[in-house]
C-alpha cells in the first residue's frame, strides 16, 4: 500500500486543472479532481477519510464556491488542510476562507502551488 496522501483538487478551468494535477502526480500525490463545486462535495461526502487535504479554485461556475467545497471539507475533518487558489478572491479570504489555510493568488507557478501544498500538509501533521 503507498504512503502517498490523496488530495482533492477543484478546479473548473481544464487546462489548469490537468496541468496542476500532472504536477502534484508528479510531486508524489494522489489527485482525485473535481471540475465543480457539486462533483467536489460529492467526492468529499463519499471519500473523505482517505482525503488528506484539498485544493481549489475559488470562482468555479454555477453551484457551490471553492469556499462552500472548504467548508464542507471541514465540517467533514475539522483539520484538513486547505488551498485556495483565485485570480480575484484574495481580498475575501479573511471572510470566508477557513482557519489556517492558504491562498496561492492566479497566476502562480507550479513549484509555488506544490510548496504551499507540501507546507500546509506538514504543518497540520500531528
């Protein structure tokens, strides 16, 4: 059985979404992606024990936000770690994003988006 911890990753634009998901494959996670907030939350309602942190986009359409994936994330596993990523949501992050997560703001780089990642997991590490 592999130690690789699985994200969920929540992203509505597909080149981002495939481009980020080769990268953390790359990195050593196992991605499970979502391209919108009802798909996401319905992942997060069925696999949430296995899901060691999720990632996403804020503005993902019609439906649930990046915020709501969150926070159902976290009524799920208080403690998950969260990555938010948005090219206009920043500012809002002190409203509606949860505790002791991070924003990675639009356009970022690769290795910016894996370490914010890697550092979030480690830090809510027990």
């Amino acid at each position: 059985m592999s130690d690789a911890k699985v994200l969920l990753l929540v992203e509505d634009e597909r080149l981002i979404l495939w481009t980020l998901q080769e990268m953390l494959e790359f990195g050593g996670y196992v991605v499970i992606a979502a391209t919108c907030g009802v798909d996401a939350i319905t992942i997060l309602d069925s696999r949430h024990p296995e899901i060691a942190g999720v990632v996403t986009d804020v503005r993902l359409g019609v439906g649930p936000n990046g915020w709501e994936v969150s926070w159902r994330a976290r009524e799920l596993q208080p403690d998950i770690p969260v990555v938010y990523a948005s090219g206009d949501s920043a500012a809002e992050w002190p409203l509606y994003g949860v505790p002791k997560s991070i924003m990675v703001p639009k356009p970022y780089g690769t290795s910016q988006m894996l370490t914010a990642i890697s550092s979030i997991l480690i830090s809510s590490t027990p």
